[in-house]
C-alpha cells in the first residue's frame, strides 16, 4: 500500500482499535506458485499490549501458505466508501474512495495444540456473547472428543508485525466545512450512505485541531 505522510496512521492504540473492530482479515503469501490469499478472524494477542494478533486457518491452508516458513500479510480493512465530487462543493473535483486500512507482515508462530484451543475458544466467545443464548465452543451439544476434533482441522498462529503500513484516508486535506458536509451526506439516506464511514470520519475530525 503506497503511503501517503498525510494520511499516515501509526498511533498503536488506533491501530488497535481497528483490528479489534474489524477482525476479518485477509491473509496474503507468496508462493512458489503465486500469490495465494485467504480470509478468516483475527484477535489482538490478550497477553500483549502491541500489534500482536491471532488466529487459526484451516487445513491444508498452512501448508499453502507455508505458515511458520515465510513472511505473511495480514490485510485488515476499517471503514471504506465512495466520495462524491459533489460532496466538496462547486468546484473541479473527482470521485475518490474514504478508507481505514492496515498491513500487518511477519513471518507467523504456528500455536501448540493447547494455545491454537485457547484462541479457537476465544474466537466464539468474541462472537457469540453477543446472542441471547450463547452456543459457546465447550458447551452442549459440543463435547471434548468433538472440540479437540475440530482443533486437529486447523493450524492456530500468533504473528507480530515486523512491518506495519497503514492508512486512514478520511478528507484529512479538506477544510473542516467539507469534512462536516460529506460526513452528513454520508449520513442520509442517499445511494451512497454509509454511517460506519461517516462515525469514523466524526472521530477523526473531532480529533482535529479547530482553524
């Protein structure tokens, strides 16, 4: 991902924040047949304070991705949408496309069983609290010759990021006015609504010291 110093986003806390918020990933190797990508969930590592996330694939996505062997990026996307040249006022604009987005690239820890367990248990946890009635990993009808059936099927990895690119491109070069237009826009119910964009554009604005 080009970068651009405008748009740059390295606090780790907002970093955090997005993967914890935005957990399915896309994971991309090279390989000695091409470039293979694959997607599943990802958490933030709960033992550690940094960029640190895990996860698990299934089988044979280790061995296609010669997980443990070789560098992986982890896509992580936030927010996106379409900008209308319309939204910035009369004069000559283009369309253009708002984003959050990160890149995190290691190369991956592959997990003992026990570990790849923890983080499998903590995946349906993260996700399924939020049902009424919980179907959580080790609960009936699930019993543990069936869950440890289940581990056996995947491969579970811990990745810290030797290197990090990330963007928010969120009308950051634009007056505070348009940023305020293109944020109610997004706000309305036109074809193009988005309020997931328009709540991380409010953030980003909030934060953004008054002219």
């Amino acid at each position: 991902m080009r970068q651009n110093p405008s748009f740059a986003l390295t606090d780790v806390g907002e970093l955090r924040r997005l993967i914890e918020h935005n957990p399915w990933a896309t994971l991309v190797s090279s390989t000695p047949d091409g470039l293979i990508a694959s997607h599943y969930a990802v958490l933030l590592d709960q033992d550690r304070d940094d960029l640190t996330v895990v996860g698990h694939v299934g089988k044979p996505d280790d061995l296609i991705h010669g997980l443990g062997e070789r560098e992986l990026l982890i896509v992580i996307q936030g927010p996106h949408g379409y900008i209308s040249p319309g939204w910035y006022g009369d004069g000559p604009n283009v369309p253009t496309w708002n984003f959050v987005s990160a890149h995190l690239t290691g190369v991956p820890e592959v997990l003992s069983p026990d570990e790849n367990l923890r983080v499998l248990d903590r995946l349906v946890a993260r996700f399924e609290s939020a049902q009424p009635d919980p179907r959580l990993l080790w609960e009936r009808p699930n019993d543990a010759a069936f869950v440890e059936r289940l581990e056996r099927g995947t491969v579970g990895f811990r990745l810290t990021p030797t290197r990090v690119v990330a963007k928010r491109k969120l009308s950051q070069n634009r007056p505070h006015e348009v940023v305020e237009h293109i944020i109610e826009q997004l706000g309305a119910d036109g074809a193009f609504a988005n309020p997931a964009l328009a709540a991380e554009m409010r953030r980003a604005l909030d934060a953004r010291p008054r002219p």
